[in-house]
C-alpha cells in the first residue's frame, strides 16, 4: 500500500481525489496549504506526494526544495490546471518526478506515482485545450491575479485595455 500526501487548495477536487486513490489502494493524507503539507510530510512520511502548482494564491512549487529536503526519496508529482512549458521545466528543475495537467485521472496520478513509463499519460490531440481556450484561461488568471482591475491585467498582458475588454467580452471557447 503506497502512502500518498494530496496537497491541494481545492476541496471537491481534493477530496475527490483522494478517495479515488484510497479505492485503488493507497494509504491518503491530505493538506490543504504549505504549512499543512509541511506538518503532514513529516508526520505521514509518505512514498508519494501530489502537489497542486497554484496553492489558493500562492506557488505551490515553492515546497519542491523543502518537500525534497525532508524526503529525498518521494516521488513527487506537480499537478496543474495552469499548465506550461515553462512551469513544467521549473518544476522539474526544482525537483518534481513528473507534471500532470488536471483534470488528471486517478489512474494517471496513480501510474505517475508508481514511476510506470509513459506515466505521464499526455492528453490525446483531441484532448487538449484550443489555443483560443488557453489564451481565455491566461487572460483570467492575470485578471485575478491582478484582482479584477481591467487596466492593470492588460499592462501585464502587454495589450491595450480595449482589446482586453473585447476578449472578454467574447463566449469563452471550448
């Protein structure tokens, strides 16, 4: 029975998750936040540990160095909705064993965390988001990082404030 930390903001999908994986035999503890996870690591030492990227408003990967440091033989697993090149090299740089896009499936999360090869069940082509439906989920995860103001989430954006505004203003693509 393989030990498993789940840290992870969301509730539903935590929990979801978890008893998810307790059917398919592991041993679930649960955090939802740094100082949780921290406190659950050590208690817990699990064997593997899935890490969600974006901890409500903080970086989840900031706990790659400590987890690692604490238990250097944990496979540990980024799981995202935020998904990128970029993050998924930074969290490999950091320490993690593989990076899934979420919605990832228990079973996919479970192989990850065996280390089965072709673990990281990529998405089929069909799939995978549009290039218009990531551009949407860019857009609002600058606008709540930058808490709803239009004109500040275009200056990160790097686009004019009107072109934002009429991105908006589009039906989000599938």
């Amino acid at each position: 029975m393989m030990r498993v930390l789940l840290i992870e903001d969301d509730e539903s999908f935590r929990t979801t998750l978890a008893l998810a994986l307790k059917r398919r035999g592991c041993e679930v503890h649960q955090a939802a936040n740094a100082t949780a996870a921290m406190s659950e690591a050590r208690a817990a030492q699990p064997q593997g540990i899935v890490l969600d990227m974006r901890l409500g408003s903080s970086n989840g990967m900031v706990l790659i160095p400590e987890l690692r440091q604490l238990l250097p033989q944990v496979r540990l697993i980024v799981l995202t909705g935020y998904g990128s090149i970029p993050s998924a090299l930074e969290a490999v740089r950091l320490g993690a064993d593989d990076y899934l896009l979420k919605p990832a499936s228990a079973d996919q999360v479970l192989a990850a965390l065996e280390g089965l090869d072709g673990s990281s069940a990529r998405p089929a082509a069909a799939d995978l988001p549009s290039l218009a439906r990531l551009e949407w989920e860019h857009i609002q995860r600058v606008l709540h990082d930058c808490g709803g103001n239009i004109s500040h989430a275009a200056a990160a954006l790097g686009i004019d404030r009107r072109t934002l505004q009429r991105k908006l203003g589009k039906q989000p693509p599938s």
